[in-house]
C-alpha cells in the first residue's frame, strides 16, 4: 500500500458559493488500491469536494491531477474519460430502461450495421460484470423494479464496465439496510482488490473503521487532518469532527410512558401487508425493524392515508379514523416525514423558509400568510436544529444531505395539536452530533406525551431509542419485543427469520 | 427583538444583480427604446407611448393568468381559442342589444368554464394539460365557427368604454386594469395559502400531497383563475377593435407564454414571479411597436418577433449559467 501510485490528487481546492467559503483550500490525495474514508459534519464540504473532482461542480481555485497529470477543465464527461465514476445516493440511472441498457448507456454496442444496438452482447456482457462482482440481478430486467441497494450494484458495475480506476461512493449505505450494507462492504473491498481507488463518504465511522485505510476530516470546509485508519480511535476522530466527544449510542432520558392513545388493528393489504396489530402508549416510542423490503414504509404510509388498506382501522384516543389522504392524516394529528425526502418531502426550487413552513400554514389554514411571522418560526427552527443555512433565500436542493433532512424534520415541529409522529429514518444522511439533536428533540416531544412510530435501519438507534420495537418480516409484525437488553445479533436473527 | 434575531440567523440572501432576469430584460429594453427612439424620433412621443401601453393591456392581462398556471405546472394553449369564442359570443350579444352587465357576466362564466374544462379533463384523464388544451383549441375554434357561421360580427360604435377610454386623456383605461390584475396576481402568488399551493404543487406536485394540500383543487383554482382573466382579456379586446370573428385571438397564448418564459417562469413549474411577465410583455409590445416605426415588411414582421424571443430566451440561458460561462470563457 504504502509505495502504490496516487491517482488523484487534489491540492488547495476553494469554493464559493456567493459569500460562503464551502472549501478553504482543501487537499486530498488517493492512492490505488486504497479506501480513502472522507467524514465531517453536515455541510462540512464533503459532497462538494466530490463534485468537484467528478467535474459535476467547477472549483473557484485549485489544481486536480489524475495520475499526475494536471486536467485544467474538468467536466463530468471529462472524468468518466478518465476513470473517475461515481456511485450517488439517488441513482443516476434510467428507470425506463434494462439493467444492460444502463450498463451501457451512452456506449451502446451496435451490429455491424453499426446502427443496430447488439441486445445479445450487451446482455452478455452485463452479466460477466455482475457474475464478477457476486451481484445476483439479471441484465434484462428494468432498473425501474430494483431496489436502492440493487441499484448501487448497477452504477458499480456501470463504473466497471467503463473502466473506473476510481469510484467514489457518497453515502451509499444511508438507505440500505443491514444484509445489504454487508453485501456493499463487501463489494466495495473486492473493488479495492482489483487496485481501484476508492472514496467513501459516511456518517457511520464504524463503516470507516471496517473499511478504510486512511481517512481525511473535514470541518467548515477545512481538512482537519488525514490519518491511517489503524493509528486513530473514535474519539479522536470525533474531536476533529465536532469539537466534542461522542458516543455512538445515544443515551436516552428516562420518559414517562402514560396510557395507550394510538391503535393499529388488523391492517391489511393484499400482497403487501398482513393483519399487523400494535398500539403506541403516551410518550412513548414504537420502534420498527427488519430488512429492507418486509412492508416496513408500506405499513406506515397507510397509517398516513397514502396507501388505502383493505382491511383494518387506525384508532387515535379510542376513535376510529376515516383517513382517505394525507390531508386527513393530518387533521386527525398525524405527522410523517418519509423516508425519501426528494421525492416525497422537499419543494425543489423553493427557499428554506418554505419548504419549512408548508405543514404551519396547512395546520392554520389562514388564507392570507404573514410573511414576517413565518420568517420568525423558520428562524427558530433553525436554531433550534442548528441547520447549516447562510440566508433566507437559500433553496433546499443547495442545503446540504443533511441539513436538508432537519428541515423536512422541522417542518412538523409547527404542529403543536399532533399526536403522532412517524418517522421512517429520521436520521437518514445526519451527522452524528445533529443525531443527537434529533434524537434529542424526539425525547422531548415524548415527554410532552406524543406517541411516536419510528422506523429505522440503523441498529444502535433502534435499540436505543425506542420503548418497543416490532419486528416486521414479509409484510407482517412477528414480534414484539420490550426493549430490555435486547441484542443486536438477537433483532437480526429475528429480522432475516433463522 | 425576534425580528432582529431573524435577520440575524437568516438574512437577505445578497444576489448580483447580474444573475437576475429582470436586468437583462430591463437592459434590453431600454437599448431597443435608445435604438428605435434615434432611428425614429416619433418613438418617444406621448401618443406612441400610450398607444404601446393600450396594445400590451389584453396581452398582459393573458400572460398573468398563464403565469399562475405555469408555476403551477400546468399550460392552456387554448387561450387564444378561448377568446376567439368569447369575443364572438359577446360581440353577437351586443349586436342583439342585450344589457352589457350580462354581456360581462357571460363573458367571464364562459371563459372561465371553457378554462375549467381544459384543467378538469386534463386531471380526470391524467393527460398532460398540453394535449387537452391543444384538443380544446379546436373545439373551441369549431364552436365559434358554428356560431357565427364564420360571420365578421361588427358592434361599431357600442361597448367602446373598455378599450378605448384614457383617464386624463392619456392613460388607458385597460392598460389600468391589466396593472392592478399583475398586482393581484403578485397578491396571490405571495402572500396567500393559495399562491403557496400554487408554487408547492409545481415544485413537487407529491410532496404537495403529502404536507397535506390538494393538488387537484390548487390546479383547478389556477385554470379558474386564468379564465377568468381570459374574460376580462376578451371584453377589453373586443372593445378596442370593435368586431370579432372565429379567428379573432389566434396565437394569442403563444406570445403570452412567450412572455411568461422570457420573464423568467420556467415551463417546468415550481418558480417565477409576475414582474418578469411584466417585463416579458412590454418587450413583447416594444418589439411588435419598433418593428411598425422602422415599417418592417408584415410579412418579415413575424419573422423578426420570433427571432427576438429566440434572443431573449438565449440571454436569460447565459444569465442562469451563473458565471460558470464567464469563468470559462477567461480560461480558454
Ligand atoms: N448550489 C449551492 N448553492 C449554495 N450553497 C451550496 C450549494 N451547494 C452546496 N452549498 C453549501 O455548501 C456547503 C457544503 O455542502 P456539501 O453538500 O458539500 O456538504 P456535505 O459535507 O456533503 O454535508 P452532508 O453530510 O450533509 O451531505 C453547505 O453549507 C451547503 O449549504
Ligand atoms: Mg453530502
């Protein structure tokens, strides 16, 4: 490792984003065959970093080299040229089209017609690059009906068809489950074997700790540092990162649980969810597991009224719902911030002080909006989530991963009447200092006697956040366990069902 | 004490004003007035003046109402079929001497019901509001052509007040109106639930959904909203001209949307605001006015109009590049 070539460097890269300095000359350095774990707050620059690399965003100063070469004007066409691929979260594949198809899209292979696309080769060759890599997905099925993680298989293997001397993964695990973030892992270090260079962003140091071989912090927008990953303990790290130490389990104050107040019976839905039973007391949290895919955000998107059941009933306070939309959801007290927060949360184009705002006025339902009111509340939203936003007019989309989710997250906080929340990965993409604040603020709202649905794939915040947690497994609630010393091996036995 | 901590935690986002629409618009503007105003000095007189300000009145009042609608995702092409129809009707009401007050309430029932018919089959049959509204085009036209057995209908001399009236002899009286339409229009867009809803359901029509807003009435309300500007639109401009015929208002929505888009209202929705229309419209009514004083050919006229829309819709691509064009234009 230590004598192998370095592939990229990247040496005092500035950005500014009108008068914010998001990069203050940043290097970094990434050898082949190595991972190279990059971590920092939310906002901190890492995406940006990476972007600048993969010629998606143009740097204000700064040199980049690829294999020692200075590249003056780097573009995304530029990059794949020169084998830098990336590996993003909300895929850039084509759902319309095969698994093939994307493989090659842009490079079809064509008869010798040369006008012809040769369906057969590329089906061929597809599945020579997935049977490499041990990912069991045919080539001819559509991109459209694969999962998330699936669909990271299929922009690795795209990266490898292409030829990627780098691949860059940003944040890959956040919306994977367990099994599957296993299998990525485990991809990710047969890639490093074949001398690929690899980037990897993560809020979840044990992953960095598992994989990396060195990692570089960054913090404001500075790099803090890069070490080998075998010389730093947590805590070092975690100094850098935030200036304070942090554990990764996150202690929860003891709440008062009071009466039962929310009640799911016999919800149903053909081929997706069987006869699921459970209720959620005052104050408390209900916990639900499993691996990704056992009906888990389809069971709360029906407690949510976007989803019909076909069977069963959503009792609040001993009442029977009638919840035929979101809308009505929301009357009766409601709250849900979903798991895919571009597609189903974020206004796109707007600025932070609506996209925060929306559930506020849906609650109130003035007509005519004061402008200035609604400034005040966003503002105390944001300091009170202590979201990275440098002015008012700022648009969501140019928020960072992670401040974006505490803004979807704040949005509910206006609802002062709700009952219940549900949350489907509330820290999805969040630091591990801002976790803390949201799980903090979800302590607080149990305190003031909400109930609260929480959904999540991450272990150490299943376990210590939730009062109960049911286990769903192929769109049924197996099991629902007291949160009393439950181990980790133990949920994951209960989840894949051995 | 609040207010001060908002200013502090979120202050004004500070935007050159080089990255902003509107002082492209502004710019162009002002060099076509310089040009045309030195080629031929009539340009700058009062009278041509006011008569730029009456032509730019039904446009505007049109590309207000498709403003809303296009933020909110939706576009009517039908609109110039829509006054065609309404005029047509309205005009053979006046020939037939009935009271004006029903020839306004008609007017706006009927513009304003064709306009929800567009919207509502488009959500019913989840086809793209486009397509429906090029369908209604047509109906539209035929109805007209059914009505009038394709007769010029002429009200010389009666329901002159609308179009041709200038307070203090010198504003007119539908430029006036269509100023405190942008007005309201702006109200609406900013400062009620509905203008949210409006913004919320173009942006992310799912999102919309699920924060609780109804999609389907918020696309109802703006379809609604525009043909009822469509109704005023038609009364002013059958009052101008004096006569309608079938084909009265062809391609009409094309300059309005032309408007909408040089203004700064992408056809994607979700974004825009009605200043930008403003300004679309009244280089619209300065390109139609310089190509008369400079007596360009008709035939070249069109021509030249679209050649013009084509530039300013380049210009406001560079502007929104945001310097990325510039950075690389001192690299090379
Ligand atoms: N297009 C943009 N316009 C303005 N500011 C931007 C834009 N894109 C990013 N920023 C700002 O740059 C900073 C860094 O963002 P970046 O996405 O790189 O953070 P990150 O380290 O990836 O954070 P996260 O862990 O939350 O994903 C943020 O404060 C963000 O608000
Ligand atoms: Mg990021």
């Amino acid at each position: 490792m230590k004598n192998s070539k370095t592939i990229v460097e990247l040496k005092d890269i500035v950005k500014i984003y009108g008068e914010h300095v998001v990069l203050k000359k940043v290097s970094f350095e990434l050898k082949e065959g190595e991972i190279h774990c990059l971590i920092g707050e939310n906002g901190a620059g890492k995406s940006t970093l990476i972007k600048i690399l993969s010629g998606a965003v143009s740097p204000d100063s700064g040199e980049i080299y690829i294999s020692g070469k200075l590249i003056k004007n780097m573009t995304p066409r530029l990059a794949v040229k020169l084998g830098i691929s990336t590996v993003y979260q909300d895929t850039e594949l084509v759902d319309s089209l095969t698994v093939a198809e994307n493989i090659f899209l842009g490079e079809e292979k064509t008869k010798n017609s040369g006008f012809l696309v040769d369906r057969n080769h590329q089906n061929e060759q597809s599945r020579n690059i997935l049977e490499a890599l041990g990912i069991e997905i045919s080539p001819d099925t559509l991109v459209g009906e694969l999962s998330t993680a699936q669909k990271q298989m299929v922009q690795i293997a795209k990266a490898l068809h292409r030829n990627a001397k780098v691949i860059i993964f940003d944040e890959p695990t956040s919306s994977l489950g367990l099994e599957e973030t296993k299998n990525l892992m485990n991809l990710v270090r047969n890639l490093k074997e074949k001398g690929i260079g690899i980037i990897y962003i993560s809020h979840y140091l044990s992953e960095i700790f598992e994989l990396g071989d060195r990692v570089t912090i960054l913090k404001d927008g500075e790099n803090m540092g890069t070490y080998e990953v075998k010389a730093v303990d947590i805590s070092t790290i975690t100094n850098k990162m935030v200036g304070r130490d942090t554990s990764l389990f996150f202690k929860k104050r003891k709440v008062n649980i009071g009466e039962e107040q929310v009640e799911i019976k016999n919800l149903s839905k053909e081929g997706i969810i069987h006869d699921v039973s459970f209720s959620v007391r005052k104050g408390e949290i209900f916990g639900i597991g499993g691996l990704v895919g056992s009906g888990r955000t389809e069971l709360v998107s029906m407690i949510f009224g976007i989803m019909k059941p076909d069977k069963g009933e959503v009792r609040i306070k001993g009442k029977k719902l009638k919840i035929n939309s979101p809308i009505d959801a929301i009357r009766n007290g409601i709250c849900f911030v979903p798991e895919d927060r571009k597609k189903y949360a974020m206004l796109l184009g707007r600025n932070v002080v609506e996209n925060s705002t929306i559930i506020y006025h849906e609650i109130q339902q003035n007509n005519l909006l004061n402008l200035k009111q609604e400034l005040n509340l966003c503002s105390s939203m944001v300091k009170r989530l202590s979201v990275a936003v440098s002015n008012r007019d700022q648009l969501i989309e140019e928020l960072s991963g992670g401040n974006q989710q505490k803004v979807i997250l704040g949005r509910w906080l206006f609802d002062e009447d709700a009952i219940l929340y549900i949350f489907d990965e509330p820290t999805k993409g969040v630091d591990i200092g801002a976790r803390e604040q949201i799980y903090e603020l979800m302590t607080e709202l149990a305190e003031k006697g909400k109930s609260i649905i929480m959904v999540s794939s991450d272990m150490p915040e299943l376990i210590s956040m939730s009062d109960r947690i049911g286990v769903m497994r192929n769109g049924r609630m197996i099991e629902i366990l007291e949160n009393k010393n439950i181990k980790e091996e133990e949920l994951i036995k209960l989840f894949i069902g051995v | 004490m609040l207010n001060s901590l908002s200013n502090e935690i979120l202050p004004k986002g500070k935007k050159s004003i080089f990255k902003n629409q509107w002082f492209f618009l502004l710019l162009a503007e002002v060099v076509l007035a310089i040009i045309t105003g030195v080629i031929n000095s009539r340009f700058f007189t009062l009278s041509n003046l006011t008569n730029i300000l009456e032509q730019i009145a039904v446009l505007g009042i049109l590309a207000s109402g498709m403003t809303a609608l296009i933020i909110s995702g939706e576009i009517d092409i039908s609109v110039g079929a829509n006054v065609g129809l309404v005029t047509c009707v309205i005009a053979m009401m006046i020939k037939n001497d009935i009271s004006y007050l029903w020839v306004v309430i008609i007017a706006i029932l009927l513009s304003s019901f064709n306009s929800f018919l567009v919207g509502a089959s488009s959500i019913a049959f989840k086809a793209p509001s486009f397509i429906v509204s090029l369908g209604f085009l047509s109906i539209f036209r035929g109805t007209a052509y059914a009505i009038t057995k394709g007769v010029f209908q002429t009200i010389y001399g009666k329901f002159e007040a609308l179009g041709l009236t200038r307070i203090g002899g010198l504003l007119p009286l539908g430029f006036l109106i269509g100023i405190i339409i942008y007005f309201a229009i702006h109200f609406i867009l900013k400062y009620t639930r509905l203008g949210r809803h409006i913004y919320a359901v173009g942006s992310n029509s799912t999102a919309a959904y699920l924060s609780g807003i109804s999609v389907v009435k918020t696309k109802l309300y703006a379809f609604l909203l525009n043909g009822f500007l469509i109704g005023i639109a038609s009364m002013i401009l059958l009052s101008r001209i004096g006569a309608a015929q079938p084909t009265t208002g062809t391609g009409m929505e094309l300059k309005a949307i032309g408007a909408v888009v040089i203004g700064g209202t992408p056809l994607s929705g979700g974004k825009g605001n009605i200043f930008g229309t403003f300004l679309g419209v009244l280089l619209m009514g300065m390109i139609s006015n310089t190509l008369n004083m400079l007596r360009v050919n008709p035939y070249f006229q069109e021509v030249v109009f679209g050649l013009f829309i084509v530039a300013a819709l380049a210009v406001s691509a560079f502007s929104s590049y945001k310097g990325t064009f510039k950075k690389k234009l001192l690299k090379s």
